[in-house]
C-alpha cells in the first residue's frame, strides 16, 4: 500500500522513470546506457519505499499510548514546554531517516484540544533547537486515561511538507493516518510529569505497534 500523499509524486518518478528508460537506448555506450536504466530505476524504488504505508494491527485501548511512527528514540527526558502547557512534560522523541515509513499516526484516542501549523527553518531534525525552530505542527489530544497529550510533527533539513490532519474538536481513534511528513524528520510526544516510558533510548518504534507508556 502506499500513502495518498505521495500519488502524485510517485506519478511523476514513473513518468520520469519510463523516460530515462527510453532515452537509455538513444545512447551507443553500453555503460552510459545501463547507468541511466538503472538510475532510472533506484530513483523509482526509493520514491515508492519512502510512500509506503504498510497496514499495521493495532492494539486499540485508552490504556496505553504507541509510537506514532517508525524510526529511532533519540530523547527521553523532562523538558518546560512553552507553548500549550507552559509547565514541564517528559518527552519522548522519535527520528525517522529517508528510509523510515513517515506515515504519521494517532498515538492515542481521544478529541483533538487544539492544531496548530508554525512555519520554521529546516534544521537537521536531531538539532536540540528543531523542535522550538523548524516547521512543525503541534497537536494536542485529550485521553480520558492520560489527559492532554501533546505530539509534534518536525520538518528535517530535508523535509519540504508537513501534512497535518487533525482538527479541533475531532475524535481521533489510535492507529489511524493522522499526517505525513516528506523526507525526513521527527515526531516529539509530550506526557505528564510522572508518566512511565516503556522504551528506551537508541530502541527502534515501529508506529501503531510500539507502546510508549501504559497503564495498568
């Protein structure tokens, strides 16, 4: 399966790809002539990975809280967050390489509290200021466990588009596509002062599987 967002994008590679195709056998050079075909074809391979959006079982409940999307936990600490709470949170934070699916999905279930899109400079994700500098959304939803939970979505150096669905008074259900981000990036969580995380720093989260917290 492959996500709505990259329709387009992955219409115009095979567009492209056909025509490097054909263009290869204008040329009289073996080599010259393999190198465009197999251009073509990584070009082709890499767009259609990345749009990828593999279904997932997710295991639906108010008691826990998952990993929105695949990639690496790189923070795991209690930071002041400024512009919702304005209080201390723990956050948790998840980077996604070029090659990570960078579909975006709701971590829990509950009503969206508020959605915001901020326009931002393109700082490599794990910078310390992307968070606070870099394009982003911030989203927060209320639990009826975990009460508001905030998670943001973070444009990377390479990231041009941020793709946001969540809108103020929708119920949201765990698991479901709740954005994309193009190329690169990162998603920070932020939990009430007190919430136990279940994963640990350098561990892979594999989005709408991994569980990040839970209740009992």
């Amino acid at each position: 399966m492959f996500h709505k967002e990259g329709r387009k994008i992955i219409l115009i590679t095979v567009i492209i790809s056909v025509a490097l195709l054909l263009v290869s056998d204008v040329f009289d050079n073996f080599w010259i002539s393999k190198l465009i075909q197999v251009l073509a074809v990584v070009i082709l391979i890499l767009v259609l990975q990345f749009f990828r959006n593999p279904k997932r079982d997710v295991d639906n409940s108010d008691n826990h809280i998952i990993a929105p999307v695949d990639g690496k936990v790189v923070v795991i600490e209690e930071v002041f967050e400024p512009e919702y709470f304005k209080d201390k949170r723990v956050m948790v934070s998840i980077f996604m390489s070029p090659i990570n699916v960078h579909v975006t999905r709701y971590a829990l279930n509950g009503i969206v509290k508020y959605s915001k899109y901020h326009p931002g400079k393109y700082l490599v994700a794990w910078h310390p200021k992307a968070s606070e500098e870099n394009e982003r959304t911030t989203v927060v939803v209320e639990n009826r466990v975990y009460g508001e939970v905030m998670y943001r979505q973070i444009a990377g150096a390479l990231a041009r588009r941020i793709v946001n669905y969540a809108e103020v008074g929708m119920r949201v259900v765990q698991g479901k596509d709740a954005g994309f981000i193009k190329f690169g990036s990162r998603v920070d969580l932020y939990f009430p002062i007190g919430t136990p995380i279940d994963v640990k720093l350098g561990q892979k989260a594999i989005g709408g599987v991994t569980v990040l917290t839970k209740k009992q």
